[in-house]
C-alpha cells in the first residue's frame, strides 16, 4: 500500500468527532410545532406518568429525557407507537409492551395513523436515543447529517445494518432506491427491494422521487467514505467497494483482494468503469452506482478513458473472480468466505451454484443477473441431483447469510 493511500485511510478513520446536535435542534426549533408547549403541560416524572402522557396534544422537552436511562426512553417510543397496536420485531420491546394493561396488538399498523404532534414527539425522543447510544446505531444517522462522525462512533454492525447506516444518509433526503423505471415490464407485480421497504415503514422517511445522491453535502459524503472505512476494517479487510477512487493511480495486489466476496469484487471492478461515468444495463449495478454521490453516468463515455493501471486492476480483479466462480463446485466454502454477505448478495451467490448447471430461475430479476454472465448457458433438463457433495454443502453454508434481517431504527 502506497504512503499516500495510508494516510488517506488513515485521516479518514481519524474524522472529527463532533457530537453536538446543535445544528438538528435549530432547525427543529424553527419549526412551528403543533403541539403545546412543556409551559402548558407538566412533564411526566414516573414511568406511569409517561403511559399516560398525551402525546398527540402535548409536546415532550428533551431536558426531560436526559436524565433518563436509555431502556426508558426507548420505552416512551414504544408508548406512542404502542398505543396505535404496533407490533415490534425487538423481542425485548414488544415484551415490555405486551405487559401493558392498555397494549392491543394491531398488526395491520401503518405510520399513517400517527398524528402530526406524535411524530415530533417520536423525533425528540428518537434523538435522545442517539445520544444515548454507545455506538452509532440504525436510525441515528438522520442526527448526524451536520456532524462529521469517525470510525470509533461507528462500532460493528452485521452487514445488513451497515447496509442501513450507509442507506440512511441517502433516506434522510428522501432518496427512493427502487424507481418505476427501473422495473420492467415483466416485473410489475414484484414487491419494492428489503431496502426499500424497510425505509417506506419508518416513520420519518418521505419518498422523493427528485432528489439525487449527486446532491449530498461535503459532511454526508466525508460520512459515507468513513463508513466504507469501518466495514472494510470490521471485515479485516484492506479494500471495500466505493474506495477504488485511492487506486486510479495505484495497481492492487492479490492479497488484497483474497478476502473479498464475488459480491464485493464485481463491485469493484465495475466500480472502476463507474469512476469514468459509463453507464450500466444490469439492473442491480445501475441502482447500486445511483447511490453514490460520485457516480455520474455519461452517454459519451468509452473505455479509451481508462488508464494502464485501471486496466490491470480490472484484469487482476477478473482473475480473482474467476478463480472464486469455479471453486464454488470443488472447494468447500468457509465462514470468512461468506462473511459481511448481504441477504441479496448470499442469495445471488447460493443460485450461482445452480445456475452453474443451467438452471432456469422463476424471478426475472435473478434469471437477468445470471443471463448478464458470459459463462451462463440455460439448460431446461436441469435437475438438482446434478449437484455433487461440495456444492451442496456450500449452498447451505451460504443460505444460512440469506435470512438477515435490518433492526429497526
């Protein structure tokens, strides 16, 4: 690694930790609530006193959750969604929930029946929360959007809640990650990605469709670059997609790429092309480029663009890719192989072992990814017994990172 590529990472890690919200508050302050003020209602003292705090016609003071303990406060969100029949996927909530004398279990619970003054209330009580975390976690990125974070904030996530950190800073504008557009004809009927529906049921979340990553300011993309950081360290990694701008000029090595997933290296790869701004046919890297702030897609774009070091780094990464691809059927997989998959990235590669052998896929967005391969050949005499020993023990391996599940936020 280049001296100048390590104090890169080195000065990004660092980052400026600046862990006032001052500038969320103002802008808060500047809008008219309305809700009463804490000058008409006396705040709540007692956990009983907070179950039965209107919180629809009164608003809450943050001076009154700082003294409180994190579980309290968590348990005050869950008293304004409660009292609407919310069901929780935070097993320890929705306990402390169902003990409730006044808690009617409602599953067909929509945001929609939240009123204007219990999501501001949500929103004071949700920044006390981040403030209390130890760590940064789902949901409090939309706190930091004027603040500079550092990897030390970040902590460890699973990778599909890193997915949602990295997510968020795009939600707190509205970002939409799956456009009409981008769904073809044949696709009607299919449900928006996990990303996608996960944002749709937050409560702050206000799709817009307008608004583009390109337009982030300098503080959200010094946060995304800092959060690409911390992945690839979690993972002990040395690279992760969205850091091949450090190697434009700097030829990658085969150790750096050993522990990369085949996910991860067709990222950077293309990742590459997307620098230069060419644009992508495949459905799945066109949406992922979308949400860098960097990429900006160029109908005049050639591959004459790319330099000498560029090209040996595609090749490089190619060899690295193709080794992974024909080892899935005479190599058993280990759990470092598989680690920080994503469920959609798991499950791309687990059929990547049948499509080996020419399955047919019933959804049209997996049969497309695979068509997209040159080494693809359907075979309509496909059968599963064609699978040796080895193939089947990794696709079970890699199933097991298909059923993550993003916490809540």
């Amino acid at each position: 690694m280049t001296r100048r590529l390590t104090i890169m990472l080195a000065a990004l890690a660092a980052g400026c930790a600046k862990e006032n919200h001052s500038a969320k508050s103002a802008t808060r302050e500047a809008t008219t609530s309305t809700i009463a003020t804490s000058t008409a209602t006396a705040m709540p003292t007692t956990p009983e006193q907070w179950e039965q705090f209107d919180y629809a016609a009164n608003a809450i003071t943050p001076a009154a959750l700082n003294p409180l303990p994190l579980v309290e406060v968590q348990h005050i969100r869950g008293i304004i969604f409660g009292k609407h029949g919310r069901v929780f996927q935070d097993t320890t909530l929705q306990r402390w929930l169902a003990a409730r004398s006044w808690y009617h279990a409602d599953t067909s619970f929509t945001n929609a029946r939240l009123t204007r003054g219990e999501r501001e209330n949500l929103e004071i009580v949700r920044e006390a929360e981040a403030k209390k975390h130890p760590q940064i976690e789902t949901g409090d990125m939309r706190f930091y959007q004027n603040d500079v974070i550092t990897t030390a904030m970040l902590g460890d996530h699973t990778a599909q809640d890193w997915e949602v950190l990295e997510a968020e800073v795009l939600a707190n504008h509205g970002f939409v990650f799956e456009t009409e557009n981008e769904i073809e004809n044949d696709d009607r009927n299919l449900q928006p990605n996990d990303l996608q529906r996960y944002f749709d049921e937050r409560y702050w979340y206000q799709r817009r469709p307008e608004f583009k990553a390109t337009e982030l300011s300098a503080v959200e993309r010094q946060n995304l670059d800092t959060i690409a950081v911390a992945v690839t360290r979690q993972n002990k990694r040395t690279l992760s997609p969205g850091m091949m701008n450090l190697f434009q000029a700097t030829p990658l090595t085969e150790q750096m790429l050993s522990y990369l997933t085949l996910a991860d290296l067709r990222l950077l790869r293309n990742e590459i092309y997307a620098r230069h701004g060419r644009p992508f046919q495949t459905t799945w890297l066109a949406r992922a480029f979308r949400q860098h702030p960097w990429y900006t897609p160029r109908n005049d774009y050639t591959d004459a663009e790319l330099s000498a070091v560029e090209r040996a780094n595609i090749a490089l990464i190619t060899k690295r890719e193709e080794q992974l691809h024909e080892s899935l059927s005479t190599k058993l997989l280990h759990s470092y192989d598989v680690r920080g998959l994503r469920p959609d990235d798991a499950r791309r590669l687990r059929n990547e072992i049948y499509a080996r052998h020419g399955r047919r896929f019933s959804d049209p967005m997996l049969q497309r990814y695979f068509a997209s391969f040159a080494w693809y050949k359907p075979n309509d005499g496909f059968r599963e017994d064609q699978l040796n020993n080895t193939e089947r023990k990794n696709a079970e391996l890699i199933s097991q990172y298909e059923h993550g599940r993003f916490t809540e936020g």
